[in-house]
C-alpha cells in the first residue's frame, strides 16, 4: 500500500513542480524558480523509492507519466485558462485506457 502513497506522492509532485513552472513565466518571475526545484527533486525521490521497493518501471513510469499529463491538462484550464477541447478530453481517456492495459499486462 505504501508504494502506491509513494507513488500518488510522485505525481502531485511532478504536477505541482509543472504548475510552478508555467506560473513562473518561462523562470522570468524568479520567486517560483525554488517551489519547481523542490517538487521536481520530490517527485523524482519518491518515484525512485517506488522502484526500489520493487514496483516495475514500466508500471511505475506509465502511470505518473499519464496521470501527470490528465492532471496538468486540467489543471492548466482551471489555474491558466487554457483550451481543454473535447479532442483533448478524449485523449485523457485513451491515456486513462492505456495506464490500465499496462497495469493489468503486468500482473
């Protein structure tokens, strides 16, 4: 169970170091450079003790990276006013289908 906290921790982290980046204005506004750094540097701590305790990569990588782009996707539109199109919501469900298929392959 704790690998899947560890896990969920990795994503929040990676999603809130992208939110700061995009909030920093490509780094011009300085006082956002720290909260990217340190959520980047978490997100990859807790992603590397997810594979040390034995979670497969390939399992491991799908389902941050996916969950990753759902969320910054819709994080962006709800924080940054950006497009959400239907085209993309679909394309939140196929990564959804695909992060399953891998999940449910590698058992």
């Amino acid at each position: 169970m704790m690998i899947w906290v560890m896990l969920g921790g990795a994503i929040a982290f990676e999603v809130t170091g992208t939110m700061a980046l995009r909030a920093s204005e490509g780094l011009r506004k300085k006082i956002w450079i720290a909260p990217v750094l340190a959520s980047y540097v978490l997100a990859f701590s807790l992603l590397f003790l997810c594979l040390e305790q034995g979670m497969p990569v390939g399992v491991a990588y799908g389902i941050w990276s996916a969950c990753g782009v759902a969320l910054t996707a819709v994080l962006a539109r709800i924080l940054f006013k950006e497009p959400f199109t239907w085209v993309m919501g679909l394309g939140v469900i196929a990564i959804a289908g695909g992060v399953l298929l891998i999940e449910l392959g590698a058992r």
